[in-house]
C-alpha cells in the first residue's frame, strides 16, 4: 500500500503531517502497564522503505503495542520520499516529515533587531566552533548537578570543585559547551519568533563574516586561522545543512510538546530535533546510537555538498561543529543507549555522563536462522563463508591474500564471497580489484587434463541461483570469516552464530564485545594471523561444533528482538517516571494550584473530579491526559463526602501507600 506524504517543502518549515491509511487518533489503552506517548525522531530511515535504522524501529513499535507512537522522519533524498513508507502498524497514531536534503528560502525576511539578535547568536555559535576541538579532548560535559561528565581526554575535565590544570581545562571546556548551547537555542527562538527566516540568514554574507572573525580571533583553532573565503562558504553550507531541524514546524504544543518523552534514533538532526523539544516544551530525551554520528563524520568521504574534496580548515572547522553538537546532545540527554561498548566509549569520548548510559544490543530476528542452527552438520567442512556489503572497509584483500597461506595447508578449501558492491563507483571498482587478485592468485583449477577448471573464490549475491536467502549463504560453510578494518556493530557475526557457525574475526569495532570467546579473533590486516585461525577451525571439527553451539547460545540470550523490546519498555517507563513533563494548574479565577497534580495522574485512571485548566493550552503527559484535579480550600470536607456519596475510588494522602 503505498501510504507516503504528500510532497512538502522546507520553510518555516511546514513538514508534512498524515494520518496512517484508514485511521484516526487511538483510542487510549491500558495493556500491560503504564501508557506512554512517544515521539521517535528518525534521519534517512523508518517508515520509509530505505534507509537506517529502519528494521529496528519496526520492530520496536510493533513490539510496544501498548504505547502510542508519533513518527517525525526527516528524509535524505527525493529517490528515498518516492519509495514511499512501510506498512504501519496501529500503534502509530500520527507522522510527520520533513526532507534534510533540500531547503527552499521561505522569503520571511528579518528586520533590524532581528538581524542584529542573529549575528549576536551565530557569531557565538562560530566563536564556540573555533574555540573548541573536541578531537582534540577540550570538550567536556556539564552534568545536569553542575558536575563535569565523562572527559574528553584524560585528565581534561575535573569535577566542578577542582583546581589546578585539570579544573582549569574542565571548567573552559563547560564553558564552550555552554556558549555552543545558549547559540543554538537563541537561533531555534528567533525561529519562533519571527515565524522563519533562518535558512536566508544562514546563506547570507553576515554568517559569513561571523565565521571569518571567528576564526582570525585570537584563541582560534589553529587550523581554522588558514580558513579562506571558499573554506568558510564551505562550512555555512554544511552547518545551514545540519542546522535546518531548527526550522521546523514539529515543536508546538500539538506537536512534540504533546509527547511524554523524545526517542531520537541516532545522533546528529534527529537528537537535534530533541533537544528543541526539550528546550521549549520540557520533554524529555532518549537518544540511541547504534553508530555514533560523530564517527560516521569522521570516517566519511570529507567533501562538501557539491562533492569536492573539502579542505583542512574546512574539515577541522566541520569536526568541531559535530563534535559540539554530540556533547550538547549527551549533556541534554536523560538517557543515552549505545548499542556496544564501542559505541559507548565513543560517546564518553565525547562527553557522555556515564550515569546516563545504558547499553541495549540492537534486536535481530533470530527465527530466520532456526533451521540452519538446529542443523550445523550440514554445512560443507572444507568451506569458508565471508557475508557482507563489498567494500574497502572490508579489507577483502588481506581475506584473499590469507586464503592464499590457507590453500597452501588445506588444498581442497573454498571461499565463497557473498554480498553486494557498496554504493557508488568506489564500491564496483572494488569488486572488480577484488575479482582480478582472485584470478591472479588462484588460476583455474581442474582435477585432470579433461575437465573443466574452476577457481576456489566465489563471488554471489543474495538471491542468486546458488544462495537464494541470506540463511542458506551462511549454512554454505563450516567457518564464517571477518576480516574488517572498520567495523561498529558486526552484524553479519551476529547472523552467523544464529546458525550455530565457529567465526574468525578481526579485533576492531564491537566485535570482541558480540564473540565474547565464542569464537576466534585476530588482528586487523594480518593475513597470517587470520589465515592460522581458519586453517586451526578447519583441521578441528569438535572445536568448531562447540564454538558454533556457544556463539548460537550467546546470541540467543543477547541479541534477540525480544531483549531489545524489553529493554527499551523499561527504559521508557523509567524516564516518565522520573522526567514527567511537567504542566501548571490552575482554578476558576486563574491562580497556580501547588500539588494540584497528584502521583496517580502516572496511572492512565481518572482519580478525582474535573474542573481546573491547563495554562495557555499545554498539555500533560498523555498517560495523565483527561480531566485535571480540582483544587479545594484546606478544611474542606466535601470533596471526600463526593467521592464516599459516590463511590468513586479516592487516593491515599500524601506520603501513604
């Protein structure tokens, strides 16, 4: 069924807003416990059809059928809009869209004071930007108590009390935080205020200039200070870019400030679209990061939006805008889960509090594998399997150079390469590379002078005549191999010990944290090292039957959908517990309530009679919607002969259960 939006533009910016086919607002429900309304922020992925992140988010909202979910998906690109969106499930009771890859001036132009109050806040922000580097370990994070979170480095953040070098260094870098922050918001409020405007602003020649004084201002990175003309038109491109959720029309109160807590699905534009949420509305933030945006940025292709090669300044100027945004992102954050402690490290790096952390493994359909798990004999012995996207990442190269060393003592091994090219042209060029050392280092074979030759490396895809489905690639073989350079999540291993497989894997990213010595692991761009480990499994069958029965053990208890659900609920019921979104009181002629709102407005029940008001239209959690409490005057009786009159249950006093 094809259920996406109509097409939007990126002004003020007015996102697109549907309602699932067939379906209008939920009614309330009671299943299982507490009822929570979320907002799930997502970038490049679900409900489209492609994308990231889009098969765990899937599983996640089908999974919590007894919560509500309102969808804000900001898109990548107009190919992926008309791919158009999966199949909903009801539990999603509205989505909103917004396209991140374009953005059209909405012609609001800004008068005087509106024009000095931008410059004012981007000249901050850019001051921030070339103050700090948080490569460089200057970025720390200022705990919600006034503490100083996770250092950047070693040594650079102390607590708020510290003296000497340390707290020096901490509280400077708490500083730059803090100026980056109040930048941000004074640019998300000048939004609001004059109803748009920021893209023009941030195009224009004053952000221009802002950036160039920062960075000729004395203190400024030192590669900054070489920043030319094109260098810094650069850098504005980039940041207007990152910067657009700030004009978004999600952050009113029938929008994100209706939601009981923010779930952004990654880092970057979607957590920046919780951190408004946050500022204007109170809501309450849950970021997860299955991989870190701020290593994405660092590992990508370092080019500008046109594609060229970006240069030195521009590229330390673009590292330290992200890595501000990261630490704003933890440090606003109620609760950050990485998805393995790889992640996490990372997100400490960058000024995550350890006390917000928890980490929840991505959820995996494990019932895809039951066959081939429950019948590890029948994969073919002398076989090594390698599954995966083709590319240099892979290092498929030292692969084919250890199969080499590996021939050399098991002749009648196979390898058979499965996976598709990366996008683009580097992805086929790199096949093609691949493909020719295999011809070069394993001529055709042939078992006498009249058959027909045939080499030991296969290169097939998915779906093909020899590997229909992905479970059948990995019951090809005895041993599955990885042989990455760079590597965060390693789900291909995870696939592999669903299937009961003995692995050989490389030490980089989370995978030493997913074995957990259920298999065997070598260093990065060792040939030998890796071509010893196969060769080890290959003459050692019992070995490999109780490698591949404890790995399928391990996954089964660690990475299933079912951990990744229950996690992510608790987490979930834990934030509205502790972070309500908070909401004013008052009675008939106006006046504040204190504790008109008891603890049992958490319980999705009506506990007392209706008759107050919210301030200025702002609603409460949705768990607590529906008739708010009245207040009476001390002394009053009648409010509890109503409720005996009637029956109506009546809450314990305060500090009795």
């Amino acid at each position: 069924m094809d259920n996406r939006p109509s097409r939007h533009r990126h002004v003020r910016i007015r996102s697109s807003r549907c309602e699932p086919p067939s379906q209008r607002r939920l009614p309330r429900r009671e299943i299982g416990g507490a009822f929570v309304r979320i907002g799930l922020l997502t970038e490049g992925g679900y409900p489209y059809v492609s994308g990231d992140a889009r098969l765990w988010c899937d599983r996640l909202v089908r999974g919590l059928g007894q919560h509500e979910f309102d969808i804000y998906a900001l898109s990548r690109s107009d190919r992926q809009e008309d791919e158009g969106w999966i199949q909903l499930p009801p539990q999603v009771s509205r989505v909103h869209t917004a396209p991140l890859w374009t953005a059209d001036d909405d012609g609001v132009g800004y008068g005087r004071r509106a024009r000095r109050r931008f410059a004012e806040c981007y000249g901050e922000l850019a001051a921030a930007v070339c103050a700090g580097d948080l490569s460089a370990g200057s970025i720390g994070s200022a705990g919600p108590t006034g503490t100083t979170g996770a250092a950047g480095s070693a040594g650079s953040a102390g607590s708020a009390g510290s003296t000497g070098a340390g707290g020096a260094a901490g509280d400077a870098s708490a500083g730059v935080a803090d100026r980056f922050g109040d930048a941000l918001y004074g640019l998300a409020e000048l939004v609001r205020d004059e109803g748009g405007g920021l893209v023009g602003a941030l195009r224009s020649e004053t952000a221009v200039r802002a950036l160039e004084r920062a960075c000729r201002a004395p203190g400024a990175l030192r590669a900054a200070r070489g920043a030319r003309v094109p260098d810094l038109l650069t850098v504005a491109a980039q940041v207007e870019r990152a910067l657009r959720p700030l004009s978004l029309d999600w952050y009113e109160d029938d929008g994100l400030g209706s939601v009981d807590l923010c779930h952004a699905t990654s880092g970057g534009a979607a957590a920046l679209a919780g951190l408004l949420a946050r500022h204007f509305s109170g809501v309450p933030l849950l970021v997860t990061e299955y991989g870190v945006q701020l290593r994405a940025h660092y590992l990508s292709a370092r080019e500008d939006l046109e594609g060229r090669v970006a240069s030195a300044p521009a590229r330390a100027l673009l590292a330290a805008f992200h890595g501000l945004l990261a630490a704003e992102t933890y440090r606003q954050a109620t609760v950050i889960t990485p998805g393995n402690t790889h992640a996490r490290r990372w997100q400490e790096r960058c000024g995550a509090d350890r006390a917000k952390i928890r980490t929840v493994y991505p959820g995996m359909e494990a019932s895809r594998f039951w066959e081939v798990g429950e019948s590890a004999e029948s994969a073919e012995p002398d076989t090594l399997v390698w599954v995966g996207r083709i590319e240099p990442a892979k290092d498929l190269i030292s692969l084919l150079h250890a199969f080499a060393e590996i021939r050399k003592e098991q002749p009648k091994t196979r390898l058979r390469i499965v996976g598709a090219p990366g996008d683009g042209l580097e992805g086929a060029t790199y096949l093609a590379h691949c493909k020719a050392l295999a011809a070069q280092l394993f001529p055709d074979e042939a078992d006498g002078a009249h058959a027909i030759g045939d080499n030991p490396v296969s290169f097939e895809e998915i779906g093909g005549p020899d590997v229909p489905t992905l479970p059948e690639a990995y019951a090809a073989g005895s041993v599955v191999v990885l042989s990455s350079v760079v590597e965060g999540f390693p789900i291909s291993l995870v696939e592999a010990m669903f299937c009961g497989r003995a692995t050989v894997s490389t030490d980089v990213g989370a995978v030493v944290e997913v074995i957990g010595g259920t298999g065997l692991v070598v260093p990065p761009r060792n040939p030998r090292a890796l071509a010893e480990a196969c060769v080890a499994l290959l003459r050692d069958p019992e070995r490999r039957a109780r490698l591949g029965a404890a790995a399928r053990a391990r996954a089964l208890e660690l990475f299933t959908v079912e951990q990744n659900i229950t996690a992510f609920h608790g987490i979930y019921l834990e934030i509205v517990s502790r972070c309500p979104v908070r909401r004013v009181v008052v009675d008939n002629s106006g006046e504040p309530l204190p504790f008109a709102v008891p603890a049992e407005a958490h319980v999705p029940e009506r506990w007392a009679e209706s008759g107050t008001r919210l301030v200025a239209g702002r609603r409460g959690p949705g768990w607590a919607a529906g008739p708010p409490v009245r207040g009476l005057p001390l002394g009053s009786a009648s409010g509890a002969a109503s409720g005996a009159a009637t029956g109506d249950p009546v809450p314990a006093g305060e500090g009795t259960r």
